[in-house]
C-alpha cells in the first residue's frame, strides 16, 4: 500500500507555480462540487496532467453546514450531471452522502443508487454509523466496494473506534480513505490508503506556513504565523516566525528548497509563496507518512 494525500481547496495558480519549480512532484488534488469554481475546469481538463490523482468530493459538507443561499446551489441532480461530463477526470468519486446522521444510510445510498444507475462509475460510500448502532454500514459496504470512506461522525475523534474500523476494512481487503484528516500524528500509524487535507486551505486563509522540523520527532508538525497576519482567536500551537527558535533552520529550508527568501514572506506576493510553501509541506507530508507505514509493515500486511 502507498497512501496518497490530498490536498483540497486548491487554487490553480498555486498549481500552475508550483509544478513549474516541480514539475516531477507527486500532487494529488481533491476539488469539490459544492465549491465549483472557473478554476476547476483548467485543474480537470487544461492542466490535468499536472495532478498526479485528482478526485471529486460531492460537496455534502457543504450542503449540510453552508448558509441556505449556498446550500440551495447543491443538490443530487446537479452533482449527477456534474459526474457524467467530467468523471473521465477523476479517479474516483465520493457519494452524495446529503443525510450526516448515523440513521441516514437509507437515504444515503438510495442516492447511491440513482448515481450508480445513472451510469457514473469509481463511487465511493461514506460511512456516517460507526459503531453500527442503526446499520453496519461498514459491514455492508464491504461487500461491495472496493474504496469506503469515514465521514463525519460524532466518533470520529475516537481513536479505539475509527482505528477498529481501519482495521476492518484492511482486514477484508478493502481500501479506505479517511475524510478531512491529515495529521501526522493521527495517519502515521494507520494503514490507511487515502486521506484529504483540509488544513491547506485554513492555512491559505488565515496566512500562515508548515514547517517539518525533524529535529523535533516527538512533535515534527509546526505551524508559524506573522505579525502582518493576526489571529482573532489565540491558537497556542501557533507562534511567530520570527520568534521560533529554529527559525536559521527555517530559512535554510526555505532558500534551499523552495529559493524563498524571508523577505518573500512578506509583502506583494507573500501569499503565493506562503502558499507554494504549504503545498510542499502536505507533499513532503505524503512522503512522511509513507516512510512511516513502511517502518509499521503495513505494506507487506497489505500490499
């Protein structure tokens, strides 16, 4: 097995600048329905030979968190229409799983159903009931799926849980990929095969960098903000680039990496290279993550 992060959100001019400094780099990209943009057509299409894997989420997070006015935008018939123009594009697609709740699986895979029918292929199930109290959703999917996914889920932050689930699938011979989680810390010991990264877009929208310090093992993850861009709500894992005490280690990095100066941080294109700086980040993660499934065994458990 080899995992393959995601990266989400994505933005093409990001994508466009950062294959020109790595055109061999392995980026993976998922768009969603629910935020379909100009942009997407060029990522699907114009420039879908620089994505090593791109796939399509339905937008159901969307749906059921947005504002009425953007909700109204999303619904099964759209996405449907949506999935038959473009679905050559995409390795594979995630249902419309429109009801979150652990008694939604009817509803959830009666719009399965109307996608299957209609011709759209490479599906993949959301699995909203963990534990199985109203249906084994994750019993049943087996069955029939190669891919299951974990969506949102009240036990979603519990570890025993969503580890037995992993396990589950792996166990069958299935395929899983964990929704919205990209932590180091959460994915390095899971044989999961997919995963999405949902942090490259807060750290796009709240303006801060990535860093992999490997001289911190115990805690490698660093996350660096600026003083041009203030936090409305203090984020204690958050601290100042300039106060960072590898910060020498940082600009190394960057300079040698990415031949981003500190001065390029700041300023007219800042953003962009805050950016470039974060989409490394999350494709060297990928890598990271891979190193340790290896050390776990998971590829000879599950190859």
């Amino acid at each position: 097995m080899k995992i393959n992060t995601y990266l989400s959100s994505f933005d093409l001019d990001v994508l466009k600048e950062y294959k020109k400094a790595f055109p061999n780099s392995e980026l993976n990209v998922l768009i969603s329905y629910g935020t379909v943009t100009s942009d997407y057509y060029d990522m699907m299409v114009t420039y879908r030979d620089k994505i090593s894997s791109l796939i399509l989420d339905s937008g159901a997070f969307t749906y059921n968190f947005a504002s009425s006015s953007v909700r109204e935008k999303i619904d099964l018939d759209g996405f449907k229409n949506y999935c038959l123009e473009f679905q050559s594009q995409f390795d594979f697609i995630f249902n419309f799983d429109s009801n979150f709740t652990e008694t939604g699986y009817i509803e959830n895979c009666r719009n399965q159903k109307i996608l299957e029918d209609a011709g759209i292929r490479n599906l993949v199930p959301v699995v909203h009931d963990y534990t199985g109290k109203y249906t084994d959703e994750v019993g049943k999917f087996i069955k029939n799926y190669d891919i299951i996914s974990l969506g949102s889920s009240p036990f979603k932050g519990d570890k025993d849980v969503v580890n037995g689930i992993v396990y589950r699938i792996k166990d069958a011979g299935k395929k899983i990929h964990l929704l919205g989680v990209s932590s180091y810390g959460r994915i390095k010991d899971l044989p999961i095969d997919y995963n999405d990264s949902s942090n490259w877009a807060q750290a796009q929208k709240f303006g801060y960098i990535y860093y992999w310090n490997s001289k911190t093992p115990n805690n490698p993850e660093v996350m660096l903000r600026f003083n041009d861009h203030e936090q409305k709500n203090e984020n204690n894992q958050l601290i100042y680039f300039e106060d960072y005490e590898y910060r020498d280690d940082v600009e190394d990095y960057l300079k040698n990496s990415l031949n981003i100066r500190y001065i390029d941080l700041y300023g007219h294109y800042s953003t962009l290279n805050r950016q470039i700086i974060n989409t490394h980040y999350f494709v060297k993660l990928q890598d990271h993550v891979r190193e340790a499934h290896q050390k776990n065994g998971f590829n000879e458990k599950y190859p």
